[in-house]
C-alpha cells in the first residue's frame, strides 16, 4: 500500500516516524512519501517539504504567510495527484490538513486523521468539515472520545497517547557519560524548553534567562529544539550562563530536576518524564487578544487539560515576566510541592490509556484500506 502522510511541526515527525515503523510491521510493502522531519525520514520512503518550511506560530504571523501556505497547499495537491496514494493520513497540523482533506474526499482518496485538531479548543465548528472529509479519525486524550461520540455523534477511535510509547521505548541514558559529553556539573538540572519556533523561542528565552543568577545552586540547560541551529541560539546565551543540548530533549529530561516549558506538547512530555514544571506562554499581543476572544478553555497545558484542574503552574502572556517565574520556579523545588505533583503525574499516565498508539492505529489503518 501507498500511504502519504502530513505532518507539519516537529512533535507530528516525532508521532509519524513512529506510526511509518508500526506501519512496516502491519504491511511489509508500505510505500510512504511524506511531509514531516528528519525522524520520519528515516524510516524510508520520500520526504516532499520539511516541516521547518511549514511552521507559522499564532493568528498574526499566519496571516503574513498567507502567500507561502496557499503555494505550499497547492504544490501538496499536485504531489498527492501525481503519486495516487491508497490513504492520505493527516497528523495534527489542521489549518492545512483540513484543506488537503477536503480536496482529497472530493477525489474519493481516503482520509485517515491521526491526532486530532484540537476543536475542542476553539473552532468547534470544524467538525461539521471533518464529519464531512475524514473517513477515520484516531484520537490520543481520553477526553476527545466523549467530545466527538457524545457531542457531536462521530465515532473516532481511542488508541492512547503516542508519548507514551516514544518515551517507554528509548534507550536509557549513561547519565554520568551524557554529563561528561556536555559538559555539565553535578548541580541540579533546570531544563529550558522554550518552543520549537523562532517566533515563541525570542519571546520565551529572553524571559527564562533573566532568572537564572537567582539560583546559583542550579545549573540552567536550553534543550535545543531540531527545528533550529545551534547558531540561532548563540545570541542568547552570550546573556547568561546557561549550556544548551541541541536535539536531545528526552535525554535531558530524563536527568532533570524541573523545567521551565512553553506551552505545547512539550508540557506533556515533561510530565510524563516526572519533572515538575512551570508553564509559560506568550504570543504576539494581536495574536493573544484574538485567542482570548475565541477560546474558552480553563487551561492551556496538556497536563491541566487531561486532568481537568491545576497540576502544574500556568503564566501566561502578561503574567509571565521574571518575577513570577521566580516564585513559581521557587515553589516547584521544594520537597512538599514536589511530592504532591508526583502523585499527580503518576494519575495523568493512568489516564492516557497506556502503551501501543502506534500500533493500535497502523492496525486499523491497515485493516480499512485493505
């Protein structure tokens, strides 16, 4: 079978790579060609854009770029057109996928969607489209089967969240050799996760920085992201004294003792990897009070969605400045907090559904196309 997938950001490569592997497994003559990253190309097949060319973060920026994404969406029709794929999976990245979708349903191309656009968040009236243009939809968070089944009457399939299997099957880390290669100290580790984009990273770390000389006890990392090069983050830390590991986020999570993380999959991530964190977001201020109009969520992390109350601190937009992420980071190091966040963790990897993602959805992909 021919699949063509669309990823457009770098946590879609990540849930990509992992489905094309499962993919392999189910059909042992699995063509890919794709629109995704460096792990999905990998697993083989033909990479069509990187997702570096893709990425527009908020409302204000998407509309500069409005030239780029139609050109894009139209070269990806052409693409689909002259390959013929046998599916077209999306993943995420719905301003575009949903137009590709509806493109390819008229062609009666089937259309799988793996991780579902977040309507639940804010535009809701999607799902009149999706209803409409996807044939299969494959969801990761428990709370989206009851949104889309008892809600909106559309059965979608709840096969876990991908994390979990990214996570469970890394290697482990030599942690006194990762220290020696990068030249860390034995002091506690404050892990920087500031976003994958140019746009979120300005605004994210020249905030994160300024805290720093506050905790001398720590040493402070920027886990540098593989949308970006090691150059774009040179600037910043001539600021301070902080390292950087470019393109080894797991590994460094996996020794660190907190972090301070922008909103995005990547609160999860942290979550999941037991680091106590504090939440930050700050967009572009036409993109804020656009959002702010128009989505009506109590919170913006991940982790305080699926357990649908506070477990981690949230600053956002103008509440995120040095002082508070002083106190916040502050909280998040001492023992008592610690525990309770913890505990809290252990319930959020109990209620994500538990291993197999990959495999669950390559299974039905599989099955209904054959």
């Amino acid at each position: 079978m021919k699949y063509y997938i669309i990823a457009g950001e770098a946590s879609g490569d990540l849930h990509g790579s992992n489905l094309m592997k499962a993919l392999k497994h189910e059909d042992e003559n699995a063509q890919f060609r794709f629109w995704g990253g460096d792990l999905m190309k990998k697993r083989g097949g033909e990479l069509v854009k990187h997702y570096r060319q893709l990425a527009f973060m908020g409302f204000a920026e998407v509309i500069m770029n409005l030239r780029t994404i139609f050109r894009n969406i139209k070269t990806c029709k052409a693409d689909i057109e002259k390959w013929q794929p046998d599916v077209i999976i999306f993943i995420d990245y719905p301003g575009f996928n949903m137009r590709i979708a509806e493109w390819a349903k008229e062609r009666k191309i089937p259309t799988h969607y793996y991780i579902s656009p977040q309507i639940w968040a804010w535009k809701e009236n999607r799902i009149k489209k999706i209803k409409r243009d996807i044939d299969e939809m494959y969801v990761i968070l428990p709370f989206e089967k009851d949104f889309y089944e008892k809600k909106h009457n559309f059965p979608v399939h709840f096969v876990g969240h991908p994390l979990l299997d990214a996570i469970a099957n890394r290697p482990l880390v030599n942690i006194k050799k990762f220290k020696k290669d990068h030249h860390l100290n034995d002091k506690p580790i404050v892990v920087l996760l500031p976003g994958s984009r140019k746009q979120e990273i300005e605004k994210m770390l020249e905030v994160m920085l300024k805290i720093i000389p506050e905790f001398p006890d720590y040493q402070f990392v920027i886990a540098g992201a593989p949308s970006q090069d090691l150059e774009f983050y040179q600037g910043f830390m001539k600021k301070t004294e902080v390292g950087i590991i470019m393109d080894q986020t797991y590994d460094l999570l996996s020794i660190s003792y907190a972090a301070l993380v922008t909103s995005g999959t990547a609160t999860l991530e942290t979550a999941l990897f037991k680091v106590p964190e504090v939440v930050c977001y700050k967009g572009s201020f036409l993109s804020y009070q656009i959002a702010r109009r128009i989505i009506s969520l109590d919170f913006i992390s991940l982790v305080n969605l699926i357990m649908d109350r506070e477990v981690v601190k949230e600053l956002i937009q103008n509440e995120f400045n040095a002082k508070n992420l002083k106190i916040e980071l502050e909280k998040i190091l001492k023992p008592d907090v610690r525990k309770k966040i913890f505990n809290d963790y252990f319930l959020l990897e109990q209620k994500l559904g538990g291993n197999g993602a990959s495999k669950k959805t390559a299974q039905l992909i599989v099955e209904k196309i054959s």
